[in-house]
C-alpha cells in the first residue's frame, strides 16, 4: 500500500488493513489487566499461564486485535505493543522513570520527529526507548553510560522494541564531555547533574532545552542553585508528578490502593546566550 | 546544511547554527517567570511590560537564544517556542487539557510520527495541537467540531504553532459517524463519550487505542460501562495525574501554594476484533 | 501529683516527672523506623528481633523515653504509644481508615473532648479508637457492627489502647435505626451508607455533622445523591487526601517510591431542620 | 440538664435539645457553599448578602440547625460553628496552617484531651485555637509570639471561638528558651526551627512529640539535620499533604480544578533520653 509508505514509522503504522503477525512479530497477549504477555513467535514458542497455555507459533498469520483461545479456553488478545507496552516489560537494572514522568518529560522538553537529543545515563534505557520513539524517523537519541552491563541490558531493552536505528550507544563518562554539538535537547538521569550544567551548556543549541531527573531533595536543590549559578539557562521550571490508576471493574471504580507516590523531581531549563 | 534538510520539521529543528529571526518567526520573549510573551515581528511591533518596552521590530536578524535589552534595561531572551510554550498562550474559549494530562495522552495512546488520528471535539484546539505536533510529518490529525466558532479559535491558534498542515478540520458532529477509516487512535474530549463507543469502534484499526477525556466522576463512570459493555474493547484504564510546579528561587524552593488539581480523568482502550 | 489528677487521661498525661513502666504498661519498643514492636510486660516476656533479644520483663520500672540495649548491643528506646502508633498496631480484618484520613475525620466532623457520636460499622476498630481517644474523659462513641466476630476483635484492640470505657459495642444493624438521640455526631464506614440518611438524620442534633467514608466512585455519587434529596443536610462537602511519607535520612531526603494513594472518599453533611 | 453539665465544653455539647442562640451566640449562617457568614447578634445586627438582608438580631431565640429567611425569602440555616468554620473565618495576617494539615498535626502528635503544649510562633493563631480545642478542657496551651500585632490578632480569633481560657499568649523570643516543662509536645510553625530543636529538647517530657512545620525544602532538609544530629530524637518522620475537594453538585460531582497544593512539610519527631 502506497499510504503506508509514506508514514514515518512501521512501529505504528495504520492502514487500512490488520497487520498479520510473522515470526518476529513482538505481540502483547492479553488475557486481562493482570495477565499481559509479550512474546514473540521466534523466541518463545510456548506461553505458560494460568490460564491456560498458548502455542506461540499458532500466532503467526494472525492478526493484530485478534484473539486465540488457551488449552483452557480463555479468550487471549494479540495486540500491537505500544512504547508503554514495551517500557512496562523492559528488564529494568535500575530505578527507571515511570510512565507518569515520561509523557510529561516529552512534552515540556519539546522534542518531536526530528529532534536530535542527547541523554545520560543510559540505565535500563526506558528513558532512551521513550526519547528514539518521539524523534523517529529522523531524530537521534544519544546515549552515554559509564557501565558496560547496563548499555547491554538497554541494548537488548530498545531492539525488543524495534528502536535501535534511533539510538547511538556511547560507553563514555558524560563528565568528560558531550561529542555532540547544537542539539536540541539534553537529558540527565544521574546521581550529579549539577556538576554537567556547564557540559550541557556547551552541547545546546540556544534556545535548547535541559531537562533533569532527580530522586533526593538535596539532589533537587543543588540542580537548581547550579542552573541559577551559571547563569546561561532561564526559565528554570521543576515538577513532581502523581498518578493515580484507578480500579476499571463496575461498581468498583475508585483509585488503586497503592501507587508510585515518587521517583523523581523534574528540572527543565532553556539555554540562552550569556 | 544537508543535515537539517533531513529533519522532519523546522519547528524543532536544531542544527549547527543558530536559527535566525525574521518578521514571521514567532518569540517567545522571556524575561522572568511571570513574565513571557509570544511575538510576532509582523504582528505586533511593540511590546509594553511593566519592565519596560521592547521595539519587536528589532528582533529581526537576531537569533534565538539571543536577548535584548528593554527601555529600563532589563535583559529579555528571545527563545523558541516549543510546543508547550504555544499551547500556553493559545486563545482558550472552552475548559483545555493541561500539559499534566496532555503528555500522559500520547504516551498512553501510542502515537507518533506519522500516526493518523481522529479528534473530537475540538474545542480551543490544545490537544489538536499536541496530536499535530507529534504526528508530524506524514501523520495527520482529523478533529471534529460542531460549534463553527471553535473551529475558527482552534484554526486560529494551530496556525500560530505553525501546525495547520497536520490537522484537517471537520465542521461535523461525530454521532453520525467518522468518515476515517483503520485510524490508529481515536480521541474523545466531549460530553458523552459513552455514546460514541461504536462509532470510536469502527473508525479503529484493530488494536487501537480510544482515549477519552472527561471531567466528572458521572461521565467516567458511564464511560466506562459503556466501555466494557461494548465487549470490543480490552485493556481498560483510567488515571487522573496531578502536578506540582516548584519554586525554583534558591532558599525558597518548594511546591507552590496553589495548583490545577483536576481537569479530568483519562480512560484508555483498546480495540479488539469481536 | 495534684496536677496529674486534673488532666483527662492518663494515657497521654504530662506532668514534671517521667512516667515509669510497670506489668500492664504498653511499651513502644523503638529500634529504628523499621523495627517498632508494642509490648506489654505482663503478656510477652520476649521480643525478639533480628537487632537482637530484648527481655520485656526488664522494661518495669524503667521510663517513658529511656532505652535498653538488645541482646547485640543495640538501642531500643521505649516509647509511651501515642493514639497513632496503637492503630498501627491493631489487629486488621478489615480495609481500616488510614492515618491520612484519621485526623481530617475528627477536625472536620466537630467532635472534642465531652462529645457523644455513633459509628457503624464497627470494623477493626480504627475509627472507633480515634474517637474515643478524642472524646476522652466525658464522651462516648455508641459503635454498631452486625458481626459478632469483628466486635471481639475491635474489642481486643481497643483495649490494647486503654479506650474501653469510651466506647460502648453493639451488636446490631444500624439499618433498624440508632438507639441514641441528639448526637454530635454520625460516622458511617459501611457498604450503602445512602440507605442511612434518615437514620442519622434522626439520630443526629441539629447542627450536628454526618461523616461517610466510602471506597467507591459509585458510593460516593449516591451518598451525595442521597443526601441532597433528602433535604435534611446543607454544606455537603467531599474530599480525599493524599498524604505522603518522606524518607528522612539526610543526603536521601525524598518521598517514599509507594504510598497508599486512595482508601476512601470522605463526604461532610450537617443536619438541619427541614 | 445533667448530662450536659458532665460534658467538657459548651462549644460542641450536645443533649437532647437544640441550643438556642442568645446575643453573644456565635452563629454560622449557611445560604449556600459559597456563602458562609459567622454573626453574632450583639455585634452584627444586619448581614446582607447577594441572596437577600438578613436581620441578626431576629435569631435571637432561635435554634442551631434551623433557618430563617433573607429579605429576598432565600432560606439561610444557622449552624453552631464548629472549629475548622472559625478557622476559615479567622482573620489571618500570615501564611496559615491549612485543614488538610491541622488534622494530621493533631493526630500525629498525639494530643488529646488534658495535654500540656507549647507552640511559637503563635501567627494567626489557627494553630493555637486547634490545639486549645482538642486539650479542653483540663489542658492548656502555651504560645510564643515575638511580635505583639500579631498576638493581638490572634487573641481575638482565639476569643471569637470561644477558646481563650485554654490558651497562654507569650509576648517572648523562644530562642531565648521554652518557660514550661516536661510538656507533651512542642510545635514549630517558625522560620529557622533547626535552631531549636535543643530548646524543644529541654521543654518536652521524656517520649513526648516534637512537631515542625516548614513550608519549604531548604526548611525541611535543615530541620531533618538538626534533629538527626542532636541525637535525643528518635522516630523522626517527614509528610506532606494534598486534600482534593470535590464538587458535591449531581450530575458534575468531580474535584475541584484548583487546590491548596502545598503549604508546608510536617515533621514529628520523639524525646528519648540521650
């Protein structure tokens, strides 16, 4: 289909036909809230639940927003995972930043299709993941990562979601310098961004925007005080966000009980000429 | 440069120079936190602040980033819009999706660049805009409206952010149908999203997400019957977010006094082959 | 003491000298944020912990705010529980109401020292604590619950706390009407408290506060249906808190990741002659 | 009546019949959510209001819970005030403790009924009229105030409520030390109460609560230090509150858009012999 082709991104395209699922299809099977399984035909032949069991290469030729019935005759869904389907099911090595921040982090960053961003560190690379998604097909992510084992891990995490074409893996201390120059957003996810401020002045272009994400209070003050010191970023803004998931069974609505009350403070900045 | 020919979209184009402001570019001018104002060189050649007045005019030639000094000499930055920095000066005639809800909305209903869309209603445009933003730039947003007067305010505005070649307005009311077919998400922001289930249903590709936006508890709770009636729908969820903004003057950093503590809640859904 | 004999309460009595630990004394035996343990010498000889054995029996006759060193040489400070630290303590059948909604109950409902208020259901006991704790010396709480086993149960913590003669348990369905007449106050912790607005508003003086607490979105909406139609109520209010608990270790000061985000909605309603 | 006569305080009594309201009555009258009116008939002979005049001195004789009716025969009902209706009417000349905090202070604290405290500074006095309500009527409370305009104030809120043979005004620097001992617990709602935690040291009775409120991070980071270093405090928690109110109208029962987001950071902490 002509249509197709012109969409920036197979990840999540339209048309007007089903998507038919091959042998390296990635598909969220989904039994209910509690029962969601991302498989894939080529690695993971057999899907065990307690549900029932699911003959993973039954999948291949199905398409999305279909069903299959388990060995014991429950209804499973095969749906086309979404960046937050994928994010949910990344191996995660560290304290990642949740769903509740990264929607907003887009947002008030400003990067979009296009954007060429650099972030550190690397982690889990549920951050990268949500970054490469948003600057497809154009864009560039740029990851720096002191520790081997976690480009490996975020490695295995972004390719699962089909975004490693976006993302430049860089084994480097970022304290050392940012390779990139006039990029339009710089992200920090580390123990001491106050000490990169200067780092992340340099790789900006004006007018670019600095987002931080950090856990403590101290942490969060320090960032401030160092952004206010240097005196090269303005409109210094920082945010915490709450989230509430709320219970979907009628007659039972009402917020879940418990919720991630916090990950982190959220700092943004814009670089400006000084 | 060739570089930046790649990119998908000036908007948020980087690239190694700074970009140059000419009678059309619209600036954000900041001087301090309360006080930004959107400009035009060619719509409005002078801006009167209580720190003084700047000859916009003047702004021509320089470079975002850049600042210039008012009539009391105060320094002003001449920034880049970024979308959020737009949405916050749009001209609002109805209640708007905050930028709490407005980043969560597009992660939770995974689309980006080059998803096709269908909206409604209109209403001042902020969510057309973000969709806009974030489907560019093979991707396109339909958004229905029934009220020619919004149409004409969100046109308006989604000028301003330079977006008008993303969106297709539709002066129709979407209880008689949506004329797209297999879109990849459908958005609800109206009064009685529960009656516009089926109609959601068969404008969705399989497997794609219906967001709904709506205020009261009444309204989420019939939304979501109206959902799980329905049997074509899986993975329902509904949030509601919450969002701080900090003081970020050193010594007195803390949540602020005041904050929009609901606009909405948010269901999301899946659609899935009966 | 003369002065001692004026106070209320011995449970949270002052006075110049430190109080001394005897047989039937409950001790709050503070290790460190984690390791909390509330013991009565009489009832249990032993406590161990894995910061070491501590014999309870040794704790009569020291004070209130005193330690002793466990078995490995670790402090345990000795506590006098306060109302809080008890029902963190009580034995729970039941979802009980949290902390975060304990205190925002009594300030909003009225109630002091000398007030008379019914309560059902009974429950764990939670709430039925908390009001006698603030009734004390010369109030009652009249608690109804239909289930004889969870009457033992609030019973036995209640006792634990010292509240006994403040509360008087029955065994009956409040859905047959309240025994007593011109109460300050009415609290209803149950399923269909929409049912009971005539039986509190009999039950209730003028003037006097109905308190409902209900985990639902959809027994929120009928309680508050159901009290506007009956006429018999103004200023109806509705709440729900969050309240979030910090880590307070210096150089990791933040919230804590996970807090219970909802255990109820709260609704005010003061009675009035119709 | 007997009864009543064993009963702590007239403020809240209850009994068997309505109170009725004299010329020094104070008297809340309810027209709606929106207008609220605390009158006394000896003070304030004619409220007039945009639903119509109402004659204060015809309640007169009149009976909490019921209503009369305004020039414009709008129903107004008259409500025995209770203590969070003074406090909302209260006049303030300071940032004020909120109810989403005074009920949690009061619980967490674990005052009650015949308790001993102290508090600086006094401010507003919202804070002291809640202590002085939950330690009637054989408490007292002690409150330190530099700045005598300011005690003024709060002398007469606290009178208006009829709370002041509880209260102990002190025109005195509490840096300077706390006159009292061994008192059940201790509040700080001041700017620099790191300062002090010695003082509050030597005034509180062994296992008694140190309280802090601090309305920023600064504040709160300095308090948790001090408290950590001086080593005579244990059990050392952090909270922060949110209360939503929600809209209680059917048909559009939601939270409302705006709320208190933050007013201060709460901090208890425990005497323990060092």
């Amino acid at each position: 289909m002509m249509k197709k082709d012109t969409r920036a991104e197979p990840l999540n395209s339209g048309g007007h036909v089903m998507e038919v699922i091959n042998e390296n299809s990635e598909v969220l099977v989904y039994i209910d809230e509690h029962r969601k399984f991302l498989v894939k035909p080529r690695v993971k032949p057999k899907l065990e639940t307690d549900r029932g069991i699911i003959n993973v290469e039954d999948l291949i030729g199905k398409k999305y927003g279909d069903f299959v019935l388990t060995s014991l005759n429950v209804k499973a869904y095969l749906l086309k995972p979404s960046i937050s389907d994928y994010i949910e099911k990344f191996r995660r090595i560290t304290q990642v930043i949740y769903p509740k921040d990264l929607g907003f982090i887009v947002f008030k960053s400003g990067i979009s299709s296009g954007s060429i961003v650099v972030e550190a560190g690397t982690g889990s690379g549920v951050l990268t993941a949500t970054l490469a998604y948003y600057v497809r097909p154009n864009g560039k992510v740029y990851t720096y990562e002191v520790r081997k084992e976690f480009i490996e891990i975020a490695k295995s995490n972004i390719k699962m979601a089909g975004l490693e074409k976006y993302v430049v893996f860089k084994n480097k201390n970022i304290e050392e310098g940012i390779d990139e120059e006039s990029v339009d957003a710089v992200f920090f996810d580390l123990p001491m961004p106050w000490r990169l401020v200067e780092v992340a002045y340099k790789a900006l272009k004006a007018s670019g925007t600095l987002t931080i994400f950090v856990p403590t209070m101290e942490q969060l003050l320090k960032s401030i005080n160092s952004l206010r010191q240097h005196k090269g970023f303005v409109n210094i803004e920082a945010y915490d966000t709450l989230l509430r998931l709320y219970k979907t069974v009628p007659g039972e609505i009402r917020p879940m009980t418990w919720t991630v009350a916090h990950t982190g403070y959220i700092v943004f900045a814009r670089k400006v000429v000084i």
